[in-house]
C-alpha cells in the first residue's frame, strides 16, 4: 500500500499544530507569570524578614547598635546585592572560571597537568610533608 502526503496537506497539518502550541503556550502563560511574579515577592519578603530578625537578633546582644525595620533590612539586603552580588541575574561568575580552567587544563600535557596539581596541593598545604622528599625541589 503506498501512502502518499500532499504538500497542502503537510502545510494545513503543520499551520494547525503551531496554532495549537501557540494557544497551550498562552494558557501556561496565564498561570506561569503570576505565580513567578507572586515566588518573587514571597522570596523577597522573605529575605527581609530574614534580615531583620537576624540583625535584631545578634547585633543589638554582640556591638550595641539599635534594632532596625523590615524596611531597613530590605534595604539592607538590596544593598548588599549590589555591593556585593552586583546586578547579575545568573549570580557570581565562577562557572566561567571553570570553563576557563577546563580550556586550560585541555591544553595542557599530562606531564604538565601534574605539575600544575602538585603545585597547587602543595600551595594549600596538601604536599608531602616536609620531611619526606617527593622529589627535587624547586
């Protein structure tokens, strides 16, 4: 039995499908951008709150200073991510460090591989003991 597809046939199947993804997409829409919208304000509220009851917990008791708003902490907090998260949405950048280190270690001999490793166990203090000579030092 031979099958046969016609383009028209193809075109009309296809015109439908992407009509259909199209309409899934939007009832998903519906529900995904206020929930996403609702986790953000939660989660910020949250890391306020968080703030506040832990300055109001140990600063007053350890230096002194006063007890501060949950205004205050989530200033406090936006502050923080600026100084020190930046504006970043994707967080700090050590996974392009990683690929860095990757790249390079992928250009390395295996002899220089070692050494690299050596040098770096030896540098946070996971070499060879003083005593026992591992080999010739530099």
């Amino acid at each position: 039995m031979q099958s046969c597809i016609y383009e028209s046939d193809y075109e009309t199947f296809t015109t439908n499908l992407r009509k259909h993804e199209e309409l899934n997409m939007k009832r998903r829409m519906i529900w995904i951008a206020p929930l996403a919208i609702l986790a953000m304000v939660l989660f910020v509220t949250l890391g306020g709150y968080v703030v506040t009851h832990l300055w109001n917990w140990l600063l007053p008791g350890l230096f002194g200073w006063r007890q501060i708003t949950f205004w205050q902490g989530l200033g406090l907090l936006a502050l923080c991510r600026i100084l020190f998260g930046g504006f970043r949405l994707h967080g700090p950048g050590r996974s392009n460090f990683r690929r860095r280190m990757r790249e390079r270690c992928g250009r390395m001999t295996p002899e220089e591989r070692e050494r690299f490793r050596q040098g770096i166990r030896e540098g946070w203090g996971f070499g060879p003991p003083a005593g026992e000579g591992a080999g010739p030092s530099k």
